[in-house]
C-alpha cells in the first residue's frame, strides 16, 4: 500500500497551494515552485513504489522447540527482487506478548537487487505455542516523502514446553526407588501377586534359577524380576482454576505444569511406564518411540478448567495402572482429599505435592491423605521444584 508520509503531505500541500494561488492570481513565478514541489512528491512516490516491489523474507526457528526459560535464535533471509533506487526500507516481526524480544530491522538501503541475512533473540517466558511472524515491510523514498507498506504472511509455529529441571535419581526410602536395588526393594513391597520367587516358565534363563526353593519345593524356581524391570507410574496433575492462583510465570499452574513435566521426563527416563491424569479424569497414556515428546506436547497445551473438585480424578485414577503415584495439587480440601484417598489401592505408592498450605485455624486437609499412607509435601509453591521433589524422601512437611 503506497501512502505519503506526513512530509510528503506537507510538500505536496504546499505545491498544490502555490498552484492554485499562481491561478488565480496570475503570478506565474508561484506556478514553478509549485510545480517542482509537486513533482518531487510524485518522484519520491514512484521510487517508493519501484522499491517496495516484490519483497520476499525466509525465517528459519533455531530451534522450533524450546523449554521455558530458553532462547529462540531467528534468522531473517531478507530479499529485495527489484531495482532499489536508493531507498531505505524496515522489517518489522510480530512477535507474540508472551516472548519477550525486539524484531526491528533495518535493512540494508542501495541500488539493485537484495539479499540479507538477519539475526535476532527471543526469550521464551511462559509456555505455549506461538506464531512468530507475519512481517511488515515498509519501505521509503529517499526524502522521506512515501513510503509503501507490504505484509509478509508467512509466520512459524514456536512450541515452548514447560520447563524441565533435573531431579534426584531416586526417592530414598519411599521404596520407589529409580535404581536397581530400589527397584527390587520396590518389588518386594507390592503384594502378594508380585512374589520374588515363581515357577519355571519356558525361555526363562537359566541363571535365573533359584536354587534353594528349586530344592524345598521340588519343582524348578526362577527369581521373578520383570517387575523391577517394568515399573509404571500415574501423575495427577491438579488444573482446577479455583485450587490456583497467579499469572503467567508466577502463576501457582504454571509451577504444578512444571513440576508434572520434570517429574513425567524423570520417571521415563527411569524406564517406567507412565499415565498422566488431570482433575477431569481425563489420561494420556505416554507410549511408544516419542513419549516423552507426547507428554510434553499434552502438558504444553494444558490449561485451567472450571471443575470443583477431584472425584473425577479419583475414579480414574483408582482403574489406572501405576504402582507409584505422584500428585501436583493446588488448593487442598477435606473433600478432594477424601476423593484422592481412593486412589490407593492395595500396593500403590503414594505421594502428593499440595502448592498451597491450609488455611490460618483450619485443619489441614494433607492430614486425611497421611493418615490413609501417602507421604505429603505441603506449601510446595515455596519450594524450588528439585526442592520439593527430594522433600518426597523425608518425613511429611
């Protein structure tokens, strides 16, 4: 879109003054001025508009996936495929609130054809996903007198997963442990159906053998080890807006999303197998070649919903698989902790990390869930979530 810039409005103003006086008047030494006023709006209009031609522009995400907190390099390929003239152009991005970054460039001015290359930073804050573009192209004469407005359309999808922090390797004497030794120990803790001693089954191996009961029993023993092999956890992750508070960064969901995320990418690289849940009941079963990709990709677009409580959450997750269950909650009640208490069958180990305390003269909700066998970590949103994690392996806080 060509349009005059306020100087060539005030030229072009005067010119057309003079001419109209120089009419009327019959004074033809005003007519000259006018004129070459005039004409010098309109040159400055053509070159703008020879300028601005056919603009073209390649962005390239470097990466096109980041966790919070991280950086996004752009390149901007810019090019010109027209004859330059001297004019001076700006490229400006549009950049979502949520990334905080300045995308100003000016480009390079001259005559002839156009090719440059262009960097710049943005910090991711918050997760989501992003549109990053489309650009505006604008592009002036000379003098300053027009200038021409192009819009690029093309934009690139950024996807900002929640951030990931490293955790301890194991949770000391909740015997849920992520090593070896913890895992047996973790084997031997969940029920009768998970003895450490079975019979012989075809392609089992031989130095699996265990001699001593082969002997007592008479009939060919074998230590059962596939369960410390295959474990499986379930993470309940509280998105009930009324059990949150906070905005953006500081907001108390974002902190529960993250901590979801480095508790779920923990878990799996233990080699367990991994449900998520939310406070709707609904679950995303994290399987297959890409999953932690599938479960940063559902935490990415997690939001707030407008539920009351986590009877929900309790069905489902009580028919969930999971021998170990971690839960990020907000606003504790007496009622949801009653709804969570259903969610311990026989053998699962429990934990719960609750962002938000009690309130002052209230008793603490927390208390149902450690009287029925979980272990709690209370006032999390204080905590750092390494912080809060290790808490797990201590006594209730």
């Amino acid at each position: 879109m060509l349009r005059l810039t306020s100087r060539g409005l005030g030229l072009a103003t005067v010119a057309v003054a003079l001419l109209i006086v120089a009419g009327t008047t019959g004074l033809q030494a005003l007519a000259w001025p006018g004129g070459l006023l005039l004409g010098l709006v309109v040159a400055g209009a053509v070159v703008a508009w020879l300028s601005g031609r056919r603009p073209a522009a390649h962005r390239r995400l470097l990466p096109e996936r980041v966790p919070a907190g991280s950086q996004v390099r752009v390149q901007l390929d810019l090019l010109r495929d027209s004859v330059g003239l001297g004019a001076w152009s700006v490229v400006e991005e549009t950049v979502p609130a949520h990334l905080d970054g300045s995308a100003v460039l000016a480009v390079p001015s001259g005559w002839g054809r156009l090719h440059s290359r262009h960097f710049y930073q943005l910090d991711t804050v918050v997760r989501g996903r992003y549109r990053v573009g489309p650009i505006h192209w604008r592009t002036t004469d000379p003098l300053g007198l027009a200038g021409v407005h192009r819009r690029l359309p093309h934009s690139d999808l950024l996807t900002v997963t929640p951030a990931i922090h490293p955790l301890d390797e194991r949770l000391r004497g909740s015997g849920a442990g992520l090593t070896g030794d913890a895992a047996h120990r973790r084997s031997s803790l969940l029920g009768a159906d998970d003895a450490l001693i079975r019979e012989y089954r075809p392609r089992d191996e031989v130095r699996r053998i265990h001699w001593p009961s082969t002997a007592h029993t008479g009939t060919l023993m074998v230590r059962r080890e596939e369960h410390a092999w295959e474990p499986s956890a379930l993470v309940l992750l509280d998105n009930r807006s009324a059990a949150h508070t906070g905005v953006g960064p500081a907001a108390s969901f974002e902190w529960a999303v993250s901590a979801a995320a480095s508790i779920g990418v923990h878990l799996l690289e233990a080699g367990y197998d991994l449900d998520l849940a939310d406070a709707d009941g609904h679950t995303l079963a994290a399987e297959g070649d890409t999953v932690r990709e599938a479960l940063l990709d559902h935490l990415t677009d997690s939001r707030l919903t407008g539920g009351d409580g986590l009877e929900r959450s309790g069905a489902t997750g009580s028919r969930a698989r999971g021998q170990l269950l971690v839960a990020i909650l907000g606003r504790l009640s007496r009622a949801d902790a009653v709804a969570l208490t259903d969610l311990r069958p026989e053998g699962r180990l429990c934990r719960a990390i609750v962002l938000h305390p009690a309130d002052p003269g209230e008793s603490d909700p927390a208390e149902i869930l450690i009287a029925n066998g979980w272990r709690v970590v209370g006032d999390a949103l204080s905590l750092r979530i390494p912080e809060a994690w290790s808490a797990l392996d201590g006594e209730p806080l």
